[in-house]
C-alpha cells in the first residue's frame, strides 16, 4: 500500500499543499502586522492634525479678541474729538451771536438821540394834510402876527395917503395880506416837517435794516451751526461706519484665514489618510497576493507531483501489462463486467469530483478536458490543484469496458482509451 500512495504522488500533493499553506497563512500574517503599523500611524496624524486646528482655534480668536479692543478703543477717540469738535463749535456760534446782539444795541443806541427828531417827523406829517393844523400854527406864531401886522400898516398908509381907507379895494388888500403873510409860513413849516418826516423815516429805515442785517447774521450762523454740526456727525458717522467696517473686514479675513488653515489640515490629513489607507489596502493586496501565488504554487506543485504520479502509474502499467494479466480486485465493481483489466491503468475521473471544467480537445474519438479538482476530490482521494483527461460519464457511454466504480467513484482505464 506504502508503495501505492508513492507511486501515485500523495506524498508529494501533500507537501506541496503544506507548503502552500504556510507559504499563505505568512503572507497575511505579514498583511496583518502592516495593515495594523498603517491604522496605528493614521490615528498619530488624526491627533496631530486636531492639535493643530485647537492651535489654530486659540490664535484667531487672540487675534479677534485684540481687534475688537483696538475697534473700541479707535471708536472712542473718534466719539471724544466728534464731541470736542461740536462743543467748540456751538461755544464760537454762541460768541458771535452775543457779539452781534452787542452790536445791535450798540447802533440802536447811537440812533437814540435821533428818536425825538423822529417822533417831531411823524407830528410834523399830520400838519400836511390838515389844513385846520396848519391855521392853528399861524395864529399861535408871533412871526406870522409880526408879519401880518407890518403888512396891514403898509396898506393902511398907503390907503390914508390917497384917501382909500374905507374903500373896497383897501379892505381886499388888508385881507390879501394874510395870505401874503401866512403863504411863506406855511411853505417853511412845510418844509421843516418834510425834513422831519424825511429823518423819521430814514431812521426807521435804519433800525429796520439793522434788524434785518442781525436777523439775517443770527439766521446765517444758526445755518452754519447746524451745517457744521452736520458736517460732523456726517464725518463721525463716516468714520463709525469705516471703523466698522473696517473690524468687519478683519473679522471676515480672520476667520476666512481660519476656515483656510482648517480646510488645509483637513485636505492634508485626507490625503495623508488616503496615502496610508492606500498603503494598508496596498499591504492587504500584496498580502492576499502573495497567499494566493503561496496558494497557486502549492496547487500547481500538487497538479507536478499528481502528473509526475500520472506517468508514474502509466509507466507501472506499461510494465505490469508486459508481465502478466491479473483479476480485478474484489473492491472493484465494472460497469460492464467483461475483459480483464490491468489495476494500475485505473485513474480517478468521475464527474462529480470536479469543477471548472473546459473542453482542450479532442483526439482518438474523446474529449479532452482541464478541471480543478474538487474539495469532494480532496476529502475522499487526496486529489488536489488542477489536472486534465477525459470524462468517465462520457467515455462510460462509448466504452463501458473502459470504465469501473472504485471507492464509490467512476475510474478511467486509460491505456484502453
């Protein structure tokens, strides 16, 4: 029997898948080792990279914290030289309000001397058009009696001189010198209340003017307060606005910058994560790789000593068949119980120990084919790896006396084929 498993080549399947296996259990030993020093410096880099953003963190919000002090301290100069600005201002505007008032009054009272003339001007003006005012001026004037009474004296000699005194042309003479005599009277007193009317008016004229020239100086430097007083509200609100703004942009810069620095760490430590996930995947591929070529070798080196067996069983029947015929064992069951058969030219090619089965050819009236040997193969007969020949089923069909039943399995007789 010891003689039989060599010359089939167990021992040698077996120390092929042996050393397949070990070859294989090593490469993902080693996968396993890289892929756990991989995962092991990820989690250095994940904790580095979230120390740097705390790091980050801290100092933009030093920087914030320091801007905003700055922000308010710029504010409030801003809001004390605003102040001072409105306060100098009022305090000038309010001096020269004084300084025109003080002037008014001054000019007032140079005029005041003139008031009496003027109020001897508006007297005067109801003497123009009253003619019984102007009657009760020439009998109260001594120079109007004076005049009239030289002129009726005149007319009374002349008349007593030619002898007219009670005569009519005399009396209308007498009576055409108090014409004569209150014409010229009147015109003066005319004129002296036209000047003094004249005076009046002038001086009403010229408080009204200077009235009006202070109302206006009043009314100019109210506008000029308020325009200044706009003005600097405008400029304070303007530099609030800026100041601002200005905190606004280096808010927006800051946490840009921020987001920036925080968005690098993570592109970095994405890639960094990606270079060393592809490292452990790298790891695992050559670690899976190197098993299955470990795998594959063993396999193949079991489908060598399986064919080296192969042609040693066909070379132990060549023999056996120039020796002698023998009877089929016992334990062996023909399919078709006819001929002698010599044992050693019996191989295992039953259907349903194999799979990945593929025609290669066909030559002497069968099909050839490549198939892996089954684990139903390796559990009952030790078969293993890959092989080729034909089908028992199929050649049971054509040649039955080629085919038997062993260990509860179809075998191939192939030096009958």
């Amino acid at each position: 029997m010891g003689f039989v498993r060599d010359i089939t080549g167990s021992n040698a399947a077996s120390a092929s898948k042996d050393a397949g296996r070990i070859q294989a259990d090593a490469s993902i030993r080693a996968s396993e080792i890289q892929a756990g020093l991989t995962r092991e410096a990820m989690a250095q880099q994940q904790a580095a990279s979230r120390e740097s953003i705390g790091l980050i963190n801290q100092k933009d919000t030093e920087s914030l914290f320091w801007n905003a002090i700055g922000g308010t301290g710029e504010r409030n100069t801003i809001n004390e030289a605003s102040d001072r600005g409105l306060q100098d201002q009022i305090n000038y505007t309010n001096q020269a309000s004084n300084q025109l008032t003080d002037s008014l009054s001054q000019a007032q009272g140079y005029l005041d001397p003139l008031n009496s003339v003027a109020q001897r001007g508006v007297e005067a003006s109801n003497y123009l058009a009253n003619p019984q005012a102007q009657y009760d001026g020439l009998v109260n004037n001594p120079l109007y009696q004076a005049a009239l009474d030289n002129a009726n004296r005149q007319s009374s000699s002349m008349a007593a001189a030619g002898g007219r005194i009670n005569t009519g042309d005399t009396l209308e003479q007498l009576s055409n010198n108090v014409l004569l005599s209150a014409s010229p009277l009147i015109d003066r007193q005319r004129q002296d209340s036209q000047f003094l009317l004249g005076q009046a008016n002038d001086l009403y004229n010229t408080r009204s003017n200077l009235a009006m020239n202070n109302g206006l100086n009043q009314a100019n430097l109210s506008s000029s307060l308020g325009n200044n007083l706009s003005t600097i509200n405008l400029n304070r609100g303007s530099a609030l606005a800026n100041q601002r703004m200005n905190e606004g942009n280096e808010v927006t810069s800051a946490l840009r910058a921020n987001g920036m620095n925080q968005a690098n760490l993570l592109t970095g430590n994405a890639a960094q994560q990606s270079a060393l996930l592809g490292q452990q995947g790298t790891a695992l591929a050559n670690g899976l790789t190197g098993a299955a070529n470990a795998s594959a070798a063993g396999r193949v080196g079991a489908a060598n000593a399986r064919s080296q067996a192969y042609g040693n069983i066909m070379n132990a029947a060549a023999t056996a068949a120039a020796a002698s015929d023998f009877e089929l064992k016992s334990n062996v069951t023909p399919a078709a119980p006819t001929g002698r058969l010599y044992d050693s030219n019996w191989l295992s090619s039953d259907e349903v120990l194999k799979e990945n089965v593929a025609i290669s050819e066909k030559g002497r009236g069968y099909n050839w084919y490549t198939w892996d040997w089954n684990e139903l193969a390796g559990e009952k007969l030790g078969l293993f790896g890959s092989s080729e020949g034909v089908i028992a089923q199929e050649v049971q069909q054509t040649n039955p006396e080629a085919v038997v039943t062993k260990d509860g399995f179809l075998h191939v007789n192939y030096g009958a084929l």
